[in-house]
C-alpha cells in the first residue's frame, strides 16, 4: 500500500505521548471532511439506541473512531479490526496507556471476519475500496449485526461517500 510509509511515519512521531495522539485525532477531526460526516451519523444513531452497545469498526487504522466512542460510551463494547499486526498493536498500546478499556483491537481478514450476530454497529471508513472481494465482506458485516444493527460505510471514492444502512429490521 502506497499509504503504509507515510502512516508509520505519522504513527512514529504522534505516538511519542498521548498528548500527541490525541491531538493527531483532533487534526484528522479538522482535516478530513468524512470525519464530521462520521461523527454526525453516528450521534444520530446515538439518539436511536439505549443502553450497552456493541461495536465493530472494521478497519480501524489510528483507531480514532474508536476514540470517539469509547470517551463517548465508556459502557459501550468496542471492537476495532484491522490486517495489520503493527496498527494493532499501536492502538491497544495508546488506549491502554490512556485507560479506555471498553476497547480492543485485534487483527482481522475482513473476507473472513464473522461473528454472528454480535454487533449494534458496524463502522467502516475508507476500506471497501481497498477490498476486491467486497460482496464477501457485505455479507460478513450482515451476518456479524445484529436485528435492526446499522452499518455505517464511508468511502472515498466518487460522489455519495457515505451510506448507512439498517439490517434484519
């Protein structure tokens, strides 16, 4: 990936302190346009739901959705995925030293990551167009929510970047 030297460089120099992580979040908060788009769909679903919430990001990279919710719902249940070892072992680093322990990160193969109706959302930004098996993946993420879950899918590819949409209703 053409992105993978820039991303450890950045990772490299804001994960000096946790000061510098979260400040690197806010950047990207301010930087990057599908950032408040995310963030105002998921408060929308926010004000749809109640009580314990679990959450899949897949593909979680920094982890700054993550973040978002986790300081958000420290009852909420999050669980970011991604398929590489080294921004995993990154972001359960960071969350540990900052005490979000609503949080966990593991490494996962979208094509073949299923839990069975186990999640109220599903959060996936800037990763289906990265994945050629996508209809595989689509099928996964349905099988892993739960009745009525949201998936939230943000891409940057051409116009519509975001779409949510609501399963087994």
């Amino acid at each position: 990936m053409q992105y993978d030297p820039i991303k450890r460089k950045l990772g490299t120099f804001f994960n000096l302190t946790p000061a510098f992580r979260k400040l690197f979040y806010r950047m990207l908060d301010l930087l990057l346009l599908r950032s408040w788009h995310v963030r105002k769909a998921v408060r929308l679903w926010e004000k749809q739901v109640n009580g314990l919430q679990t959450i899949l990001d897949a593909g979680s990279g920094f982890g700054q959705y993550d973040y978002f919710l986790a300081r958000r719902h420290p009852d909420w249940i999050i669980k970011g995925v991604d398929v590489k070892q080294e921004q995993i072992d990154d972001c359960n680093t960071f969350f540990k030293k900052i005490g979000l322990n609503n949080v966990r990160f593991e490494v996962a193969d979208l094509t073949k990551f299923v839990e069975e109706n186990s999640y109220n959302m599903i959060l996936c930004v800037d990763v289906m167009e990265h994945i050629e098996e996508d209809e595989k993946v689509f099928v996964n993420y349905f099988r892993s929510l739960k009745k009525g879950g949201m998936l939230l899918v943000s891409h940057s590819l051409g116009p519509g970047w975001l779409g949510c949409a609501s399963s087994r209703s």
